[in-house]
C-alpha cells in the first residue's frame, strides 16, 4: 500500500500507541484485499455494541483500546443489548445490564456518539453522495451504498474502530467505481400485488449472495428499501444493490456489462419464501416484535394509526417496537398510543438483546429477523413471520 509520510510516522507509533494499533490493523487489511491506499472518511458506524454478541472478551478489548484510543471523525454506535432506561421491562438481567453499561462508557471515553441504531441516516447521521465511510452495521451499509450513493465496505466493528480512530479507511471494495457496477439483474414481477421487501430481500439474498443486483420492476418507498437491504444482507451478503428509476446509481449500474445473470422474480415464488420463514404455527406467540431495522417516524406512526380504536388482547403475546431514540421523542403521541399495548424500545432490538428471557416464539415483519431470530440461528427462537397489520392482529382486537 502506499502510505503519505504522516501515515508512515503514524505507523512508526509517533503518534502514539493508540494510532498505532489502529494504523497498523487499516494497513493489513488493506494489504489483505489488495487496496492502493487510504481515503479520508466522513463518519464512522461500530458494530460490536452488544454484550451479548461481543460478551466479556470483547469488553475486556475495548477497555484495552479506550486507554490509549481516540476517534476522529463523527462515530457513532450499532443498538446495544437493552434500552438503557428500561431494561428490567424487557427481562434483561442485572449483571448484563452492567456490562451493557460499561461497553457504552467504554465507547463514550473514546469520543464515539451514544447513539445505537441501526439507522442513523434518520436521525441527522445523513452521509452526502460520494462520501466514503466505514460503516459495520450490515442494513445501515446497504441503505447507505444504495440509496444515498455513499461508499461503505461491509466493516466488521474492529475495522471501523480503527478506521474511526485514523479518519480513513482502506481503499477497495466499494469505494471504487468498478465495483459498484451491477453484476446480475433481478426482474420482479408480482401480478400487481404489494411487493413484500422482506421477502423479496431473502430470496434474492439466498439466491444471489455477494453480487449486486439491479432490480427493474418495483417502486420502493425509502422505509421499503430499509426492509429490502436489510434482508439481502442477513440471507446473503449483498452490500450494495440497484433499482432502476429509484436509486442514485442505476443509470450508470449497467456501464461496461456484459450479459448479467438474470433472476425472474414471481408473486408465487415471494409467496413461497414468506412461508418457509414461519417454521411451524406454535400454539402461542410469546413477542410481537417490530423494528428490524428501526422504525422510521413514519413506521410508528402507522403503527400507531393501526392500534388506535382497538384495546390489547387479553393474555395477547407482548409487543416491542425498536426504534431510534430521537424518532421516539419526535413520535411523542403514537408513542403514547403504542404504549397502551407494549413498549417502544430505544438504543436496542429483538436480535441483539438477550430476547431468550422474555421469549420462546417471536413474531416479527422483518425479512433480516427472521434470518436472526432462529433456534439454528442467533436467539433461539421459533419465528413466525407476517405483515404488519397480520402482527398487531396478534396483540389488538
Ligand atoms: Fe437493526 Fe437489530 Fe435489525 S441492529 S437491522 S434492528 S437486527
């Protein structure tokens, strides 16, 4: 890789110790993925948030970290493990909830932002066409690559740290225009009916993996292109995809192609995959759980708008619905509506907190939860999954 002289000196530990590491970490992995170089970024996103996806090791290098460690850009953090103020409400125990609380001091000593979400472009965290940054979280790179035209590598939460810490990152991957071209077309066509994203997201993610599809055939909303991206990342491991007419890159996603794969997308066959992501109809649903990723201020307020006029179902499932904790405060009267039947959650969500305390069978409309939630998968769940409206059916009559 070619290093400037300050990158050098930096790596020669003049810039002391927590420089180091972190320069060193950059220029191995640019080494590793063949990178010509470091490119300046505009903020920084971690990963690695939770104590119970990053555990006591994880702390215990953080703490590491955060002695000699600084960031220098905006960083900002992934949901941590539990609301920070209502914790004991969804179960979590009191041990986890102190640890949970010493990985965001661990965090908040480097300079990094408390916010914990998984989607920051929301809440003012918003990256410019163009810009390049290091971003962990899987659906908030896809959203930022695809529909803000910002260029992100799929970071896993060390890599950003340092990332963070320099103010750079290494060049390859997505933040070059070669790789940014479609590499198969994904042609849907649902006779009319409203696409699922979720399922339209796992279906391509099973089938396509790492490529970068160009989808022609559907009109998504913004919150749909968050359901969508998310999905395709949790099924496969897409991390930049295309829709004709829609995002920023299309017009030029097909430039020097040759003849692409092409995937015909039915209504029966997003019927087919909706079905295989409820594995069997339990008796019982213990959590109705929205928010994967985080409900923008227009999800909670139709979430909202569906429970008004009804009353909880007695002996109903629990609800929780995840957002960020600034849409939360902007969405003060559908909060208060939503409360009358559940919490809505802040800073966390139903894969990264210890869900397997309050739940056996979780039921969720998110394409990516469903891929998480599995007893073969991360939190041990039986899933069911449905609509939005399906869902609040569960927990209002
Ligand atoms: Fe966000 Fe948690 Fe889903 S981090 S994308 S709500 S798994």
């Amino acid at each position: 890789m070619r290093l400037s002289a300050d990158e050098e000196a930096i790596l020669a530990g003049e810039g002391g110790e927590g420089r180091r590491w972190a320069m060193e970490l950059l220029v191995a992995l640019g080494t590793i993925f063949g990178a010509e170089d470091l490119v300046a970024i505009a903020s920084a996103q971690l990963a690695g948030v939770s104590y119970k996806t990053i555990g006591d090791w994880g702390l215990r290098w953080l703490q590491d970290v955060s002695r000699t460690s600084v960031v220098s850009v905006p960083t900002f953090l992934n949901p941590a493990g539990m609301d920070p103020e209502r914790w004991e409400l969804m179960g979590v125990e009191r041990e986890f909830a102190a640890k949970q609380r010493s990985i965001l001091r661990t965090y908040n000593r480097m300079g990094v932002e408390l916010t914990c979400t998984c989607t920051p472009y929301l809440i003012g965290h918003l990256p410019a066409f163009g810009d390049h940054l290091a971003w962990s979280e899987s659906s908030a790179v896809s959203y930022a690559n695809s529909v803000l035209g910002a260029r992100t590598n799929r970071e896993g939460g060390p890599s950003a740290l340092a990332a963070a810490v320099i103010g750079k990152t290494p060049r390859y991957g997505l933040h070059l225009d070669r790789n940014r071209r479609a590499t198969a077309i994904v042609r849907v066509d649902a006779d009319g009916a409203p696409v699922d994203y979720g399922s339209l997201g796992v279906l391509v993610g099973r089938e396509l993996g790492m490529s970068v599809p160009l989808f022609t055939g559907i009109a998504p909303r913004p919150d749909d292109m968050k359901s969508l991206g998310a999905a395709m990342a949790a099924s496969g491991a897409v991390a930049l995809y295309h829709v004709e007419g829609t995002t920023p890159e299309a017009a030029t996603a097909l430039e020097g192609a040759a003849r692409l794969p092409t995937l015909d997308v039915t209504q029966r066959m997003l019927s087919e995959v909706r079905e295989s992501l409820t594995e069997t109809i339990p008796a019982r649903v213990d959590l109705v759980a929205l928010g994967c990723p985080h409900l923008s201020l227009e999800e909670v307020e139709e979430v909202a708008a569906r429970l008004r006029g009804k009353r909880p179902r007695r002996d109903g499932p629990l609800l929780w619905v995840c957002t960020s904790k600034e849409v939360k405060k902007r969405a003060h009267d559908a909060v208060r509506t939503i409360e009358r039947f559940g919490r809505v959650l802040t800073d966390t969500c139903m894969v990264v907190a210890p869900v397997e305390s309050v739940a056996r069978t979780t039921a969720t409309n998110s394409g990516k939860a469903a891929c998480y939630l599995p007893m073969d998968a991360f939190c041990s769940q039986r899933v069911v999954y449905g609509s939005t409206a399906e869902l609040l059916d569960l927990v209002a009559e």
